[in-house]
C-alpha cells in the first residue's frame, strides 16, 4: 500500500469514540488521521468496506498457541509465525507468545526464536510472555510441578539478556518464588512484571507492587479465592490502582457476574483487559493435544488435564469481546477496548490499540454481529474472509 488510503464506508471506533460518515486515512503503514467523507485528501486511494465497523486491532498478552502450534512445543521462529498467523484471522493485530512453565533449555529456545521473530519483524509479534517457572506449586493450574522453581541468580540473568534482544519481554511470576528485589531488577530492565499463579495474601502484594510489578495474569485463576478476611491477590488487584489484570472471558474461566462485580470495583488507572490464554486449537479441528507430556483435552468449548483441570483456553478475542457483551452486559465500546486499548497501555505501547493520528495502521473491520471481515497489520492486509 502507498500513498494514502482512505478506508470508507463504516462506522469507525478510534479507541474512544465512535465516527459516523468518517473515513480512516492510512498511509505508509501509520494513521493520517480521521475526517469526514467530505473532506477526503486529493489523489487518495479508496477503501469501500464492506464491513459495518472498523475498530482497532486487539493486542492479546497471554497466547500459548494457535494454529496447531503451542510455543512450548515448537518454540521456533516458524512457530512463533504460525500463531500470530492463526490469531490474525480472529482479529489480533499484536500479541505476545507465550511460553508456559518449562525447562531451561526450552525456555532459552524460546528467547533465540523470539529474537529471531523480532529481527524478521514477523507481523503481529509483539515479544514475550514467559510465563513461570517461578510460581507457588501450590497454585501451579496446568503448570507442571516437576518445573516450578524459585528465582535463581541464573534465572534473573536469563530474564535481563534475554531483555536486550526482544523489543517486549513479560514475564508471570509468584511472590513466592520470587524476592522483591529480583522483581525491582527485572522491571529497572524494562520487563513488564505480572504476578499470578499464587496463595499470596493480600497485604503482601503492596511490597512487590513498590518493587515494580504492575500486571496481574488472569485475574481469578490460579489464585487464592477473594475472602472478607483475606482479599488475597483477587482484592489486590481490584483495590491498586497501580495494577492491571488480564482475564479470560470464555465462560468457563470466570462466571459472568464475577466479571461484572470486578469491572465495577477496579481502582483506577489501572484497567482490566482481555486475554485469550489460548492454546494451539485456535483456528484447527485438533479435539486433543500434548503439553509437558500430558494429554489436553478438548470438549464443548474447554480445554482440560485428564482431571479436569483448566488447560488454557478455546478462545480468540473476537469471541471474548462477543461474551463480554451478550453474557456481561458490557458495552460494545468498552468490550472493545478491553480487547485494544487496554493491554496496550497495560505494556505501555503508545502505537498500539487506538486509531489515532500517528497510531500504527493495526485495525480489523467487522460486521454487524462483531465477527472479523478483514484483519490489517501496519496498513497491510493479513487476513480476510471470502
């Protein structure tokens, strides 16, 4: 695509409001702007879409796989590829591979493939999202036991260099398993810290948060429960305005009116966004897949261990912003944000997530029922349906 584009002919949601009888002007891969259809540069290519909406790109923090690929089993460029491909199709424009709780090996393997992925400029690839090994085994979910470690001076290193060759790095963490001073290196680096997979209690959280973390994986799960005598990391999170917190809406992780209650508690500015946790069934028929040698599951929407331990997810992110509204009640705006805007900020991204003068050109059209049409990444076509 050169010169500017002009993308006409739908509503258009920049990330905070809603543009009738506007056109979205791109060029060089980069928002121009929005202006009214009357007022449209001269010379400027058109783009009538057929869509009903346009709406920013979703920015997924937390993928496991998609495509028929799990990082953790093929943690290789091509892989890394195969998801972003996968995710594409259901609208996300930006996300971060992630890598659950594996052996140092694996891990390292993932660090060189996302440096790779980086260096190729792989559209949609974002960075990293290691997730684990340092958690509380007591809260392990579908993390293998066997790997779950505390922080070693060795583990902070691989952590700090593999900082300098990713363009994002985010990695999920216990309090447990890890020393508030190794979480102050770790965010002084430049590494989002999140913490998730723990029984920590609450007026504990305060230390780390002072430390530097400021994201909480999927808020919910794996985690203490929320109790009137001990809020855990559950009331942490909701009462910290420094915090945000990822959440799966796909109506198995967290019941509809739990969503409710917390999007009505968040502190501020802190926000609660989207993430899909998904798996490599995304976009594929697979009914069953392996992690760390055990069998996955997959029925009726779930993915489960042989006892029926939530195993990741079988979602994308367009369909979480659709539960979000059908099943919360959320409006279609903030259902979108969630999805955008929100975990771009939650990793500090001013391009990403908003459709605005300067914004990169990630944008997805959409129909009537919110279902994707067309993905864009940088003002190029990735994805479109027949």
């Amino acid at each position: 695509m050169t010169g500017i584009t002009a993308f006409t002919g739908a509503r258009i949601f920049d990330g905070e409001s809603w543009h009738n009888r506007h056109a979205l002007l791109v060029d060089q891969g980069s928002v121009v702007g929005i202006v009214e259809t009357g007022s449209l540069p001269e010379n400027c290519d058109l783009h009538p879409s057929r869509a009903a909406f346009i709406v920013p790109g979703f920015v997924d923090l937390q993928v496991n796989g998609g495509g028929g690929v799990l990082l953790n089993d093929v943690p290789t460029c091509e892989g890394i590829q195969t998801i972003c491909a996968a995710h594409a199709r259901f609208g996300t424009t930006a996300l971060l591979p992630t890598l659950i709780t594996d052996t140092p090996e694996v891990t390292d393997q993932a660090i060189a493939a996302g440096s790779a992925a980086f260096a190729e400029n792989v559209p949609g690839f974002l960075g990293l999202h290691l997730e684990g090994p340092h958690l509380s085994k007591a809260r392990k979910g579908a993390h293998e036991e066997q790997l779950i470690r505390v922080m070693e001076p060795l583990d902070l290193q691989r952590l700090l260099s593999a900082r300098k060759k990713l363009n994002n790095l985010m990695t999920t963490v216990a309090p447990e398993s890890v020393t508030p001073d190794q979480v102050a290196q770790l965010a002084e680096a430049g590494i989002v810290v999140s913490m998730g997979h723990t029984n920590t209690p609450c007026n504990a959280v305060d230390e780390y948060v002072e430390a530097g973390a400021r994201l909480v994986t999927h808020l919910f799960n794996a985690m203490s429960a929320f109790s009137h005598r001990d809020p855990g990391l559950v009331g942490a999170a909701l009462q910290t305005g420094a915090l945000s917190a990822g959440l799966i809406a796909d109506g198995f992780h967290v019941d509809p009116i739990a969503i409710d209650v917390a999007l009505r508690a968040k502190s501020g500015p802190g926000r609660i966004f989207l993430v899909s946790d998904a798996m490599s069934s995304i976009g594929t028929d697979l009914r069953s897949f392996e992690l760390n040698g055990r069998t996955i599951h997959r029925e009726g929407g779930r993915l489960t261990l042989a006892d029926g331990t939530l195993a990741g997810a079988d979602i994308d992110m367009s369909a979480s912003v659709r539960y979000l509204m059908d099943h919360v009640g959320v409006k279609s705006e903030e259902a979108l944000r969630m999805a955008s805007t929100f975990p771009a900020e939650a990793l500090g991204l001013d391009t990403k997530g908003r459709l605005g003068k300067g914004c990169d050109a990630d944008l997805i059209e959409l129909d009537e029922s919110f279902h994707v049409q067309t993905t864009w990444i940088g003002g190029q076509k990735n994805f479109s349906t027949p």
